[in-house]
C-alpha cells in the first residue's frame, strides 16, 4: 500500500517549521509543561495558576476581564471561579457601581499560593531566556511584548 504524501518542493522552505504562529504556540507548549508541572505539584490546576497570577498583578478583576487575562473562555472561567471558591483561593463579590458585574478577589490562602509560585515562574522564565545566546532571550521577550501590544490596539 502506497500513499502520496506532498513535500516541499527542493529548496522551498517548509510552511510550518517557519510560520510563526506555529513556532509561538510550541514555543508557549514546550516552554510551559515543565512549569506546568510545578503547579500541579502545589496543589493547582494550570487554569487556577492563571487566574491566580492575574488577580496577583490586579485584585478585584471583573470576571469579564479576568477571562480575557487567563486565556478562557468565560463559561469556563466561571466554573474554574467557583471550584477556587470552594477551595477558599478566591472569594467573588458584585461591583459597588454596577451590580451586574462580578468581580473576582484573591483570599488569603489565595494570595499564599500565588505568592509562593511567582517566584518560582520568574526562575523558570529566566533560566528559559538565559539558555538563549547572546542576550536574544530579552530581545525576545521584547519582541513578543511588542507583538502582544500590537495585537490588542
């Protein structure tokens, strides 16, 4: 049995080694799994982690925004919001102003978590950006921080 697969033809450049949503989106997954890991053995789930880290920089996030920060979808964030709730790592509460929006506040146990892996994210993203020669690993960064703001204008 034979089946015809397509290559790149000689000397063209293959398309998914060199598209750089490809190459961001692996880059995120390899570079994560490990760190990932590191969050599992405190007791989190990655969604909790992110939702931590974004209340860290900014306590009290509507849920709205919160979901855009944590990359899900709100539905999800909800649920995820709820499951904190009953481990006591976050606590919601209605907006003051605007009675529809809930917002999303870190608890105490919460806050030792979070307080506990950020240290350790920020060893681990500097050993990532160390290991690349010649400084590239900030330049990197700055590139992708200029992307991003791109992106959201």
């Amino acid at each position: 049995m034979t089946t015809d697969t397509a290559k790149a033809e000689p000397g063209q450049k293959p398309f998914v080694a060199d598209y750089l949503l490809f190459l961001l989106a692996s880059a995120s997954h390899d570079a994560s799994a490990e760190f990932h890991q590191t969050v599992r053995n405190h007791g989190l789930r990655v969604p909790e982690w992110r939702v931590l880290a974004c209340l860290h920089d900014e306590d009290g996030l509507p849920i709205t925004q919160l979901a855009k920060l944590s990359l899900m979808e709100q539905s999800r964030l909800t649920k995820v919001v709820d499951q904190m709730h009953e481990k006591t790592l976050v606590m919601r509460s209605r907006d003051s102003l605007d009675r529809r929006k809930v917002r999303v506040f870190l608890t105490e146990t919460g806050r030792n978590q979070i307080n506990a892996l950020i240290p350790l994210a920020q060893n681990h993203e500097r050993m990532l950006l160390d290991g690349l020669p010649n400084g590239m690993g900030q330049e990197l960064k700055e590139a992708i921080k200029a992307l991003y703001q791109h992106l959201q204008s």
